[in-house]
C-alpha cells in the first residue's frame, strides 16, 4: 500500500509538472501576436548595429513592462542590456539579437521587391531572435512565480551581431561570469537543436596613405595608396595556396580614390580571416598583417590598420543540446497553411540550388554534432559558459541567411510560426535546467573538458573600444 501511495504522488507529480510546461507552451500559443507584433515592429526598423535605438527600447520596455529589471546601455553599448528576474541559483541566460544588414533591403512579398527609401534589412532574421528569446523569457517568468521556482533568469540583449561583436565586448566586460547555461537560436531554413562548431574570425581595415600627384603630368611625384592595397591584395591572394585549407580570406575595396588621373593618397582594404582554431588564425592573421606592411614598404605609402571585430569559435555542448532536442522534439515544427504554401512555391522557385528541401519545415533534423562555416560572437560566450542553441524553420525551405528571400518570409506568419517554435522550446529548456542541478553540473563538466584547464579567455579583438560607428 504504501508503495502504492508513493507511486500515486510521483504520478501526479509528473501530471502537475506536465501540465505547468503544457500552460507555458499554451500561454505562448494565445500570445503568438503579441510577440509576432513586437518582431514585426523590429522587421520595420531594420536598424543596423550598435543603432538599433527603436528596437533595443521596444524589447526592454516589453520586459520592464512584464516585472523584469532591465539594465540598458551595459558594457559601454548603448542598444545592449540584461533584463533580470528571480535571485539566487542557478543562474540561466537566454540571448536576444535585434540588428539588421546594411544594403539589402525587401517587401514581405515572394517576389522582389525592394522598399524604396530602405537600405537595411533584417536578412538574418535577428528580430525574430530578439521578440522569439523575449517571449520565452517572460513565459518562463510566469512559470517561475507559478511554481514558486528559485534560481535567476537573464536576458542579454546582444546588439551588432553582424560585425560588431557586441556580444564580445559584453563578455569581456563580465556579464556572463554568473552565468550556469547560455541559451541562444537562430532563424533558419529548418529545425535542429545540434551542437555546433563555428570559425573563429578576426577582422580589420588597412589603411594606405600616399603622395597626390597628376596622374599624367607628374606621376614620378606620386605614391599611390591604392598601390599599396593592390599590392597586400596580390600577396594575400599568393598566401591562399599556403594556409590550411579550412582558413577562410575575404576582402573588399572600401576606398581607392576619386579620379583615375589624380594619384590616391589615401585607399583602405577591409580583410575577413576565418580559421576554426582561434591559434591558427592568429597566426595567419600575422601573415596578413606582414604583407600589408611589406605592401606598403614596396610602394612607398604608410601602412595603419583598425581591428573591427574578432569572434571565437563555438564550443559545443552536448549535454545542453540534447536537453534542446528533447523538448523542440516535443515541440515539433511549422505546418503551413494554404496562403503559406503558396508564398513558399513561389520563393523556391526564386531560389538557386535548393534541391530537395520539400518539407523541412515541419520535420525536426536529427541531432548531430554541426561544423559549422559561418562566424558569430555568440563563440565568445560558449568560451566563457556552457552554451548551446537551435535554428528553426522560419524561412522558406532552401533560403539562405543574408538573402532577399530570408527578409520576405521573415516579415509573414511563416517567421512568426517559426519563431514561436523557438520560443517555446527555449522556455522549456530554461524550465529543465532550473530544475535539475545534475544536467547543469554535467554540462560544466563538458564545458570544462573541451575547454582544458590551460585555457584563458582573450578577446580577439584586443582590447579596442567598441566601433559604435562601424555602420555610419
């Protein structure tokens, strides 16, 4: 009998919680278009990093409003801030991101259509990031006055992720040190909660000075800075056979003159170098920094360089990101409805080498360990605590980031359905890891093992301040 009584009571322990989770998803259900109104706000704004004023108040507002203590202008960032709830352990923070991109701007059509008098826009989906991580975080703060659960929730919102490392300057200013567990997502073309690797970036303008001169009468007197440039850019392009094959090199011509026939004495190259291994991409970056200098020397011009940014790599999780795959499994992913198909038929046709994507949407992808191509500053937090997320299908099967189609669907019910997939889980997620000091201590043990006990965070991008302007 007692046996049997202690059953009973798990039992509906079991119930109780089941239902609590099963409140906190039907809560975000009924308040779909609350948040889709706050990422639809956000969509509108499309402001770059570090000038994301509008949506940074927006989504602090909508957190004080719901009783958290919101901190603005953090770590010298005046869009960043840490929305607080709760006191005492564990600690658990749930990133939000809300910049656009510069030069691509679009309708929320399924054809293009570019908004005239708009030259940014959310082609990265980063409002759906900043209201989806909001929504979960004030669900979760219902649950925790609910159930009268003790422990803090932090919402870091991270500003200029595209370039701006702002989560970077955030880490390095201390705001994560109390952190147990970082939680993040991603907008994308299909649902998975892996753990995943990132490269490690590290990037700068090089700057050229030289002599004006006519062109034509009197060149002899000149030093041509684009020279200089050209130059660097000959030698890096020789160094592409010589650098371990998974080194990534991008560059642009930012500035080379006016007039072909005045001789420029100033010209400026902005380089990306991407590595996995944040040591080796130091070293390559030394390389590159040698040709600018041997550029410079070679034609005569002053060589300067300004660090932009610099990304660790992610570290990943397992620990962590099965607890995600678990509960965006329970979750599941979007069905579309008519209107949406139709939408959907008409941006794949757009797009190039889609394949057969048919039905990602709804599928959740099995989990496995990611390597990861692109860069992110969310890296410099998973070096500093155990840290994972999950991407989910808020874009059109076979879209990619930073593409018009990405900003099209980002800005219609099919964004909003996919980011409310993303709420959902990570506000169950935040849910287990209060509850369970054992997953939290398996997770450090992880991070702690992967990391080696030599290792010291440092910045890459030095001790520079922040580029508010780096958008201007």
């Amino acid at each position: 009998m007692r046996v049997l009584v202690v059953l009973a009571l798990l039992c509906a322990g079991a119930r109780s919680m089941g239902e609590s989770a099963d409140g906190t998803l039907t809560w975000l259900e009924d308040n779909r278009g609350r948040f889709a109104g706050i990422a639809d706000l956000i969509w509108e704004h499309a402001e770059l990093g570090y000038l994301e004023t509008e949506s940074s108040a927006l989504l602090q507002s909508t957190l004080a409003d719901d009783g958290f203590e919101v901190s603005g202008g953090v770590a010298g960032l005046p869009t960043a801030f840490v929305a607080t709830f709760g006191e005492g352990e564990p600690v658990i923070g749930v990133l939000a991101e809300f910049d656009a991109l510069p030069g691509i701007s679009q309708d929320a059509r399924p054809v293009r259509r570019v908004i005239e008098g708009k030259e940014s826009g959310h082609a990265c989906g980063h409002h759906l990031f900043g209201a989806g991580s909001v929504a979960a975080a004030i669900a979760t703060k219902r649950w925790m006055e609910a159930n009268d659960v003790k422990g803090t929730l932090k919402l870091f919102g991270t500003p200029a992720e595209e370039g701006g490392s702002g989560k970077v300057y955030m880490v390095r200013a201390g705001l994560f040190d109390d952190v147990d567990a970082a939680l993040h997502w991603h907008p994308s073309d299909r649902n998975a909660a892996n753990a995943a690797t990132s490269l490690a970036n590290k990037s700068a303008k090089f700057r050229f000075g030289g002599i004006s001169s006519h062109a034509a009468a009197a060149p002899h007197r000149g030093r041509s800075a684009l020279d200089g440039v050209e130059a660097m850019n000959f030698m890096v392009n020789l160094m592409r056979e010589h650098v371990p094959q998974e080194t990534r090199i991008h560059y642009v011509i930012t500035g080379g003159g006016a007039a072909p026939n005045v001789v420029p004495n100033k010209a400026e190259v902005y380089y990306y170098v991407r590595h996995p291994d944040a040591a080796q991409l130091l070293e390559i970056w030394d390389r590159i920094v040698a040709a600018g200098e041997a550029a410079a020397k070679g034609t005569g011009t002053v060589f300067s360089m300004e660090v932009m940014h610099g990304n660790h790599s992610l570290l990943p999780n397992e620990a962590l990101s099965e607890v995600m795959h678990r509960n965006l499994s329970r979750v599941g992913g979007v069905s579309y409805s008519a209107d949406e198909h139709r939408f959907a038929d008409t941006i794949g046709a757009s797009l190039v080498g889609r394949g057969d994507v048919g039905g990602f949407e709804s599928m959740i992808q099995p989990r496995k360990l990611q390597a990861g191509k692109g860069s992110t500053d969310v890296g410099d937090v998973s070096w500093t605590v155990p840290t994972t997320g999950l991407n989910t299908a808020t874009w059109v099967p076979g879209t990619a980031a930073h593409s018009w189609q990405a900003i099209a669907a980002g800005g219609t019910s099919i964004g909003h359905k996919g980011m409310m997939v993303a709420a959902k889980t990570l506000a169950l997620t935040v849910q287990e890891l209060m509850g369970s000091p054992e997953l939290l201590r398996r997770a450090q043990d992880e991070f702690d093992q992967r990391r080696g006990p030599e290792f010291e965070y440092e910045a890459l991008l030095g001790d520079r301040e922040p580029p508010l302007d780096y958008r201007l």
